[in-house]
C-alpha cells in the first residue's frame, strides 16, 4: 500500500501519509479519489510539494481549473497556480482576502460548475491564526431531522459577494453595493444533490435571502444551517505547518480561514479540479 489513510473525524478529514515521489501513482491516485468521496477533507502533513509537483497532482485527479486570466504577479509558467496572501491579492484589493474569513464555496456563484475540489499548500505561514476550518454540508444534511429536511426541501437561496462583503466594510457607498450585488448574484437551490445521488447543504456567507420568505426569517434560517453545519462533529480545523498540502471537496465542504496578522507575509498556494456539474 503506498498512501495510507487514517480517519481525523468519523464525518469530517483524514490524514494521507505517502511519499512524495509517489503521488501521481495511479494506485495512490485511486485511493486518494476514494478518500476523498468518504473523508471530503484529506491532508498530506509536510509532504512539501512545489508548484510542479501540485498541478502534476492536480491534473492526476482531474482536468485542472483553467484561470483564463492570471492575476497580476501570476509566475507565467505556473498561471494555474494560485497564490492565495495578502501581498498579493487580486488588483491589491485585501477584501477579497478578508472575505475568505467567512464560511464559503469556493465558486458557488459562478456560471459555470464550482471546482470539485481544491488543493491548498503551505509556503509560508503566520505565526498567528491563519487556521483553515472546513465543516461537511453532506453530514450537515444527512443528521438534519427529518423534519428540517422537509422544512428546507426546494428552497432557493440568492448567492452574492455582498453578504461578505458587508461584513467588512462598515458604511459601504451605494455604488459598492451594486458593484457587489450586481452580476454575481444568482439562485441556487439550499440542497445539492448531486450526480452520484448524495445530498449536501448549499449555504455560507455568500447566502443572502431565500427565495420568497421575509429577509429575517431567510437570515435567520441561513444562520441557524450555518450553526448547525460547523458543529464540532461535522468540522475540522486545520492548523498549518510548513509543507501541508490539503484538499477538499468544494461541492461537499464550506471552509474559511481564521484571521491573520496581514503583515505576516502568509502564503498559500492553491489549485483547483475543474467542477463537472452545476449546483442543481
Ligand atoms: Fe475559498
């Protein structure tokens, strides 16, 4: 056996432990996809990968997200390696780093399917924070009783960056709330299921309303599910160390970081497999 897979939770994470060398294996390949449909949150500790290594890794697993544009600062021959820092951040704009303190998808309101999963691997970390907390919306779904389920079943939900984005900027100019709600604001329905037949919550900070209900008692319902699917049974929280690589399913898993000292010099570097299937 040349990756071994230790259970961290019974619904949430595992550990993988393989040699480096060995990760686009196709027996490790295997099993890491199996891992992955079971555990949702795997991590490699210190395994250490350069950005080769991961996008080979990447396009192991499936056809790698393609980012059509790199942003500025992008290494020209790595422009589907994403860095995720403050130094960095898309156009200079810290938001959209301070977003990621909040409980997201990557992608959910995109017009296009979300990335299936995500790789994440440490560069440089703060001494402070910058935990990465992932929590399960199948489980979140699967123990909801049956009642809730009923409660929830064909709701749809608005998904925008403003919900986010208020939770940052205090008094926010009417022309960055449009900007904000403008095109990225689109319906999804609150339960996912997917092609495979399991069923996960579609929710997080980019929840806005629900469809058709008043906007507190949306709110209210939106924050109690978010309540719910970061119990301590359903999340797992990462704490880094130099060389980790995590990835997760992004069509199962919210996730979010634990804020951290901007001046830290904090560095990630992340990839993506491409989503097949739209949120239905
Ligand atoms: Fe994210």
């Amino acid at each position: 056996m040349k990756a071994r897979v230790t259970p961290i939770k019974p619904a949430i994470g595992a550990t993988v432990e393989v040699d480096r060398a060995d990760l686009c294996d196709p027996e490790v390949v295997e099993t890491v996809r199996e891992a992955l449909e079971r555990h949702s949150v795997l991590v490699f500790p210190r395994i250490g990968v350069s950005d080769a290594e991961q996008l080979a890794f990447t396009d192991a697993l499936g056809p790698r997200m393609e980012f059509g544009t790199p942003a500025p600062g992008t290494d020209t021959q790595m422009p589907d390696v994403y860095k995720v820092s403050f130094e960095e951040a898309l156009g200079g704009r810290k938001e959209y780093v301070q977003g990621t303190f909040f409980w997201h998808i990557d992608g959910v309101m995109m017009d296009r399917p979300p990335s299936k999963a995500t790789l994440l691997s440490a560069r440089q970390l703060s001494a402070t924070g910058g935990e990465t907390e992932f929590a399960s919306l199948y489980a979140a779904y699967e123990e909801l009783p049956e009642a809730e389920k009923q409660e929830i079943e064909g709701l749809r939900v608005f998904h925008s960056i403003e919900p986010s984005m208020k939770l940052i900027f205090d008094d926010p100019t009417p022309e960055q709330t449009a900007l904000w709600r403008g095109d990225s604001r689109c319906l999804r329905p609150i339960v996912w299921t997917h092609d495979s037949g399991r069923k996960s919550l579609v929710i997080g900070y980019s929840a806005d309303r629900v469809e058709g209900m008043p906007p507190a008692d949306g709110r209210a319902l939106l924050l109690r599910l978010i309540e719910w699917a970061a119990q301590p049974a359903f999340r797992y929280t990462h704490k880094w160390q130099d060389g980790d690589l995590v990835l997760w399913d992004n069509t199962g898993v919210m996730h979010r970081v634990r804020p951290y000292d901007e001046t830290s010099g904090r560095k990630m570097h992340r990839t993506s497999i491409a989503g097949t299937e739209m949120v239905v």
